[in-house]
C-alpha cells in the first residue's frame, strides 16, 4: 500500500468502484445472507433548491444522512437514502432575468453541478430514483392530484389579497415588498383581491393537531409545539353586535349583524370599541361618503397580507362615525377601521377591550379611546397609563364592572355570556383554527401549470387526464414585466374540453410548496420497474418504504413545510393512493453551520462584509476577536460574532474548495466531530486541519503495521496483560460508539473512534502471531466504526489489508459485536486521591474487597509521597471508579 496518504488519488480510486458496482442501488426484494427479508429504512433529507454550488450546511445534512445510512446497511438493514432537487421557484426567474436565459437552463447547469459535487462527497445516494420537480414527469402528478382534489371538494376557485405592483403588472411575493415597494420597480404595492385556488386544509385542522399531540413521539418536542401553535384550535364565542346601517338599496349591511370571534368572552362588558378590516362591509361603505376613510383604506393596501406582517406593523386607524349595539349591555360601540385586521381571518371583525387585550390597549392610548377594566386580581392595582402582563390574565382573576356577569372566574363567565348570547340568537361557543386554506395559485412563470381552461361558456373547466401533463414552456425569458406565459400564444391558446371552441388556459402557476408536499413519496417509485405501472402516481413501493423513517433538515421548515406534507399525505390517503397517516415517523432538524462575519458600515447607511482572509485579526488567549483592520487600507472593520454562513456576508466556505485541498473524508469528519447534529457548529480552520491529521494517523498506522494488519492468524483466547488491555479498551469504547450510533450524536461517534486509534498507538506490540491477531481484530473494528464517517479511507484500507477476503466488502460488512469477555478484567485501575486530589493510581484484582483495595493504597508510592507521612483518617471507596485517602 502506499506509504502516503493521498485523500484525491483515494477518494477518485473509492468512487469509481462504487460507481461500476452500481453499490448503492437499492430494490425492495433486498434479503439478508439467510435468505430472509431485510427489514427496511427509509432515510431522507429534504431536498435541496439547487442554487448553483452546494454549501456546508449541505454537506452537513447529507453526511449526517449518510452515517445513518451507512451504519444501518452494515446492519443489516435495507435503507433507502435519494436524492433529488427542488427545482421551481422565484430565484430561478430572478436569475434568468439577471443573466437572460431562461430559467430552465440555469437551473438543469446548476442540477447538473450540485449533483457532482455530491458525488464528490461520497454519499450513499441511489442516484437511480434521483427526481427534478420541475420535470413534467414529476410535475403532471401535481396536477393530476389538484385535479382529483377538485373532484373531492378539497380544492376550490375563489378570490385572494395579493401584493400587485402597477409598474411591472405582476404579482409579488411577500418577501419582494420592500418597505410597500415593488423590488424591482420601485413602484408603491397595492392590494388587490384576484381569483386564485385554494386547497382546504382546514378540514384536516383536527387530524393534524391531534397527531402532532399524540402520534409523532420522533419529533423535536420544539417543532411539535411551532406546528400546534400554527394550527392554532382556539375554543370560544362566536357573537354579533347588531346595527341598522344600510346598503344603497335600504338593506341592512349583513342582515344588521356583526360577527366577532373571541377566546375572552368574560371580557365583553369591557368593550369600548370595534376594529373591522379594511374590506369589511361597514368599511367599504363609511368610505363611500368620509374621504378621510376611504383615503386610510387606500393606504392600507401597501401594507402586508399575511398575519405574521401584521402583527409587526404599526397600528393604525380610522373612525367610521358607525356604531354598532353592544349584545347584552346595548349600549352603543364605535366601528374603527384598522389596518392590522384581516378579512381572511375570521369575519373580518374584533371587539376591543383595552383594558385586557395589549394590542387594543395600544390601540386605545393612541387614539383617546376609553378603556374599562373589567378583570381584577387581589393584590393587584390597574394603571391605566401602562400595560402590565397581568391584565391579560385568564386565570387569576375575576369579573368586575360586568353588571350580573360579576365576581365569576374565566370559565364561569365565559359559560354565562355563551349561554345569554344564545339566548338572544346572537351568539354560541365555537371552536376556530389559527390554520388557514392554502392559497396555491402564483402568479410566476416557473412553475406546476395550474390545469384548468377558461371557457367564455364553461367557465373553468380541468383540463381532461388523458392530457396530463400540461407542460411548462422551458424557453421562456422573464423580464419583469409580468408573467411570461401571458405572452406566449402558443401556452395560452387551447380549446375547451367541454364545447371544443377556442379558450384561454389558466397561466397561474402552484406554490412551489406543493413540489415539496410529496416528493418524499416519488422517490419510491420514481423509476418503473417489472410488473409497474408507468401511469400511476403510487404503487407497491410506496406502501413498502413509507413513512420515512428518519427525516433530516433545517429548523427553518419547521412549520410549512412539514405541515403542507403532512396534510398532502393525508389527502392522498383518503384517496387509496397511501396506507400511512404520517409521512416522517421521526424527525432531526440539524443545527445551522457558522462562521464569523466582518463588516465596515458606510456614512450614508448600508456596509460592506469583508473575507477573515483579507483582515488582520488580533485574538486573545482563548481565540475571542479583539481587532480587526483590512490589509488593503489598514482600517478597522467590525467584528459582527458568530452568525450563518452566507455568500452575502462573505463568511462561507466553499466544500469543493476545502475537498480539493484536503479531501472528502475531511470535510465529513469535522463537520461530523465539531458539534451535535442537532446543534449549531462553528466553523473552525483549525478543526479541519485537525481532522485532516487524524485521518493521516490512520493512514500511517496501517503503514507501519500492514504486516501484523494483514495476518489472517485466528486469535487465541489467551492473552498476554497488555492484549487483553487493549482488547478492554477497543470493546469499551465500541459499546459506547455502537450506543452513540443509535442516538445519532455522530460527534462522540468520531470521538470515540479517536480515542481507538490513541489506544492502538500507544500500544507496545510485539512481534509474535497474537500480537499480529488482535492488532488485526482492534484495527479492523475501528475501520468499521469510522467507516460511516469517512467512506473512501476505511474503505481503501479495508480491501488494502484483506478484511474484504474475510468479511466481505466494507458496505456490507456486519457491524462489530461487543466481546463481553473483553470487558471481563483480572484487574482494574482507580484512581488514587489524597484528601480529594488525583495524586496517582493503583492496579488490584478485578474482585479485590475493601481490606485488600485499602492495602493497596496506603502501600502506594503516591501515598507516601502526598500524605507527607500524616496517618489516614479515612478511606472512601468508589467501586470500580477511585479510592480517596483522607489524613
């Protein structure tokens, strides 16, 4: 074998033999030596946008996939890990207006990049289910599934509130309104409510909490807790304030009654207000006749559309001079029109209670509006000036200035007010859901054509299967000025499926969520095989891998992501296309991958974000930053801490850049080694280099045993002292290392395989067949250990030494078993303390009872040394672990 280790020449040499072997195709007829079935598993990682160039949270999230795949093949599981690119979306079409080609290239050239540098990684992927979801093979599934969802009743035509910029006559995404401007034009965002399709996730609120409370024990308690809140079941009253305004014909504005929702019915008697939003009824028609209204309403449509905007903005309103009667007191109560309440979300009305709710006490205090307390809590005095956590207080307190509704506790009142509202038919308890159906329609070119065909006659009419898929034009260029695919005649123009004349097709595209609800299933049959059906959406294969039994990505999609594949997987159930309720049995959400940043502010406002490499940095003993100046000016920058890599804060690594210079294995091994995966990492040059070393040690010690490493002489069961310390060592630490494996901490797994190659290098070997034996045994389990970790090494050294001849490829090989009676010791060492100091160690029989263990430490040398020739007070005896003398 070569006497260098050389990470290139072994990482190509590796890779085209897993490549000719076609090693990691996987089949479902997979069965084990015996000729049993092997069980499955299912390993995923969400699948990356291919953005151009991996990064290292990429190479983070695969390798922490990869080590759970590898690790449960050499156990003889069957495990499935794909792989596959999340192809659609907005960054395509920025770029193609940025670089004037059509969104289609730039995305299969950075496919087609990303995916050979995950190949240069070495991941176990079965690039044979490999899936694009902008490829009309994948993407007809998406319509035909909305298509089946219409017929359902689960999908439905109706309008929405969208961004709208007037310059480029386009629709944009929240993340493109910038401080209610348009992002590229500049131009002042309206509101505008346009038709679009919604899939009706709020029939399954109920599942979906009830399994994220009680059937999901894999996940991160965290992202249960951010799914349960965004379902959001809120138990209350659902109740009308009545009035007589009218329309312009004399009727009254929805019958005289205006809905509002509250969880606080206990607070009724304390409304000094009302809020509705600015599409209500009652606001549209106050406008009608106060410019000063109209003209708030007009403002409001720059603002955001989207509860989470709202909920950050500054609160604003106007007076309609509208009243509205108070259900049980009947007093008169002013309509405001705010702008932080939403049509969507309810009926588009709240009651303001000042006093207990902290939105309308700011509220309130802005605008002069009077505020009643009507909560008390013994100890506890109201000031009317300052908003205090306790006045929202649920729990503590009891009604007051409530007329009959007096003196009770929460529940007490809420059951009380429910009951009289009913009584009066103008209210009762109802259970609402923070969930909202989900708007699929956008108004992008690169994307799942919407298929449906817009009759003059028919109105929208789906487009038959038999024509699935409606295909996406690929040369189309963006330019900002709206959706492309309204200017291509040959898109546009088709014929209704139901009278044949000439119509128009649908030029929305779907929510590039729905690309992702279900691309975890595809990969299952994304190939036809033997006895398959090219022309269905599931088959067996699906039922045999799913659910996914390890799920693997960033926190980041811990609410809509998980939740639209959630519900999408529940639909397709209720379809007879699955078997499983859940799609992810369990859940790892990996920590984000940091570096430090560095950054020089200009006078006028914005900065600059430097390289660490273009700086002088100035550090203290423990590596904090103290300075920082720019080599080209020699002028300080600001040091900005720890934060995630990002090409526009100039702070990331480059994978290729660090494989090229010190291997794949490397770069897997530190970012395995550096932190728990469920942690962040801090990048550290330093660790890389540390890791780099590590595997040189592996590398030379197989060098310079290779011949003991290559001996095939059977071990005996008896040992000289020295080989069965050894033995006790390599077998403890693999208990250890095999009990990390099933916890997924990879980070004390790679420790722990550290703490194997120091045990084998600090051992004294001998040149005789024993020595050669247990040498091959212990090097032999530590390669297997590593082996998931650093592929290409392990395996290189594997067949280099012959262990393929005894125990067949590396790959396949079965993973080591714990010698019990390695762990079985003719003696032990305790560690030896003199008044609780580590002073030494002393060696007794592995069964040695107190009398003997005290003998042994008194008669020590470092005893004698220590104790300065005092007597011993005191012995305190830790079985197996220390021995402390007390004098």
């Amino acid at each position: 074998m070569s006497p260098e280790f050389k990470p290139t020449e072994i990482e190509r040499a590796a890779q085209s033999a897993w490549s000719a072997a076609d090693a990691y195709r996987v089949s479902e007829d997979a069965i084990d030596h015996s000729g049993k079935p092997k069980s499955k598993f299912y390993a995923c990682s969400m699948l990356p946008y291919p953005s151009g160039k991996l990064h290292m949270g990429h190479v983070r999230n695969y390798t922490i996939n990869d080590m759970l795949t590898r690790q449960l093949r050499m156990k003889g599981r069957n495990v499935l890990m794909p792989m596959g690119w999340d192809a659609f979306g907005l960054p395509a079409e920025n770029a193609a207006m940025k670089n004037k080609v059509p969104p289609a290239k730039w995305t299969y050239d950075n496919i087609a990049h990303m995916k050979s540098q995950m190949q240069a990684m070495g991941l176990a992927i079965d690039w044979s289910r490999e899936i694009a979801t902008c490829s009309p093979d994948y993407y007809r599934w998406n319509q035909w599934l909305f298509l089946k969802m219409l017929d359902a009743g689960i999908a439905e035509r109706r309008t929405q509130v969208v961004n709208w910029d007037p310059v480029d006559q386009t629709v944009l995404a929240n993340e493109q309104v910038i401080d209610g401007r348009g992002w590229r034009s500049g131009a002042e965002i309206e509101k505008r409510e346009i038709p679009g399709y919604y899939l009706k996730i709020t029939q399954y609120a109920e599942e979906l909490l009830e399994h994220v409370q009680q059937h999901l024990p894999g996940w991160p308690e965290r992202v249960r807790l951010m799914q349960e809140n965004w379902i959001g079941r809120s138990e209350g009253v659902r109740f009308a304030f009545t009035h007589s305004i009218c329309d312009a014909d004399g009727k009254p504005i929805q019958d005289g009654r205006m809905y509002v929702f509250t969880t606080r019915a206990d607070t009724i008697m304390g409304v000094t207000f009302c809020a509705v939003a600015p599409e209500h009824p009652l606001a549209l028609h106050a406008a009608q006749s106060q410019p000063d209204v109209a003209a708030f309403i007009e403002s409001c449509k720059a603002g955001g559309t989207t509860e989470a905007e709202l909920a950050t903005q500054e609160k604003k309103g106007v007076r309609t001079n509208l009243v509205v009667t108070h259900p049980l007191s009947g007093e008169e109560v002013e309509v405001w029109v705010g702008n932080y309440v939403l049509m969507s979300y309810g009926d588009g009305a709240v009651m303001g209670v000042p006093a207990h709710d902290e939105r309308d006490f700011e509220f309130a205090k802005k605008y002069g509006i009077a505020i009643t307390q009507v909560i008390h809590i013994d100890g506890l005095h109201y000031d009317y000036e300052r908003w205090h956590d306790w006045y929202a207080d649920k729990q503590s307190g009891i009604t007051i200035n409530s007329d009959i509704y007096s003196g009770l506790s929460y529940r007490d009142a809420v059951d009380a007010i429910a009951q009289a509202l009913h009584g009066k038919g103008l209210g009762e308890k109802k259970t609402t859901w923070r969930l909202r159906d989900w708007g699929i329609s956008r108004q992008r070119y690169w994307g799942t054509p919407i298929p449906i065909i817009h009759c003059d006659e028919h109105g929208a009419v789906p487009v038959p299967e038999k024509d699935l898929p409606v295909v996406l034009p690929e040369d189309l260029i963006p330019d900002g000025s709206g959706n492309p695919l309204n200017k291509c005649e040959s898109f546009i123009h088709a014929a209704c499926p139901v009278c044949g004349k000439p119509s128009r097709r649908e030029t929305d595209t779907m929510d590039t969520f729905v690309d992702s609800s279900w691309y975890f299933m595809r990969y299952c049959n994304a190939q036809p095989t033997a006895g398959s059906r090219a022309d269905a959406m599931t088959d067996a294969r699906v039922d045999y891998w799913m659910p996914v039994d390890q799920y693997i990505g960033g926190i980041e999609h811990a609410i809509l992501h998980l939740l639209y594949a959630r519900f999408w997987t529940k639909v397709m159930r209720d379809l007879k296309l699955v078997q499983v309720d859940e799609p992810f049995s369990r859940l790892l959400t990996q920590g984000m991958v940091l570096n430090e940043a560095f950054s020089r502010s200009h006078p006028g406002g914005g900065k600059d974000y430097h390289w660490a490499h273009d700086l002088e940095i100035a550090r203290d003993e423990h590596a904090h930053v103290l300075s920082a100046v720019l080599r080209a000016d020699g002028q300080p920058v600001d040091y900005e801490g720890w934060t995630t890599m990002s090409k526009s804060k100039n702070n990331g690594v480059d994978p290729q850049q660090l494989i090229d210079k010190f291997g794949a294995d490397t770069a897997r091994l530190f970012v395995m080694f550096a932190s728990p995966p469920e942690q962040t990492l801090e990048w550290n040059d330093a660790g890389v280099e540390g890791a780099h070393r590590f595997l040189r040690r592996v590398w030379n010690f197989a060098v310079k045993h290779e011949t003991s490493l290559k001996s095939t002489l059977p071990r005996s069961a008896s040992q000289s002292a020295n080989l069965r310390a050894l033995r006790f060592e390599i077998h403890t630490v693999l208990r250890q290392i095999s009990y990390d494996y099933e916890r997924m901490q990879y980070n004390t797994v790679v420790s722990g395989a550290m703490k194997m190659l120091n045990a084998l290098e600090a051992f004294k070997a001998e040149a005789d067949e024993q020595t050669a034996a247990v040498l091959r045994e212990s090097f032999g389990i530590l390669l297997r250990c590593l082996y998931p970790a650093c592929p290409h090494t392990t395996w290189t050294l594997w067949q280099q030494l012959g262990y393929v001849h005894s125990a067949g490829d590396l790959l396949d090989a079965a993973w080591p078993e714990v010698d019990d009676n390695a762990l079985v010791q003719d003696e032990v060492e305790l560690m030896l303390q003199v008044n609780g100091k580590l002073r030494g160690a002393i060696r007794v029989a592995a069964g040695a009872d107190k009398s003997t263990i005290e003998a042994a430490a008194l008669a020590s040398p470092d005893f004698a040394k220590f104790s300065e020739g005092k007597r011993p007070k005191k012995l305190i005896i830790v079985p197996g672990r220390l021995v402390n003398v007390v004098v």
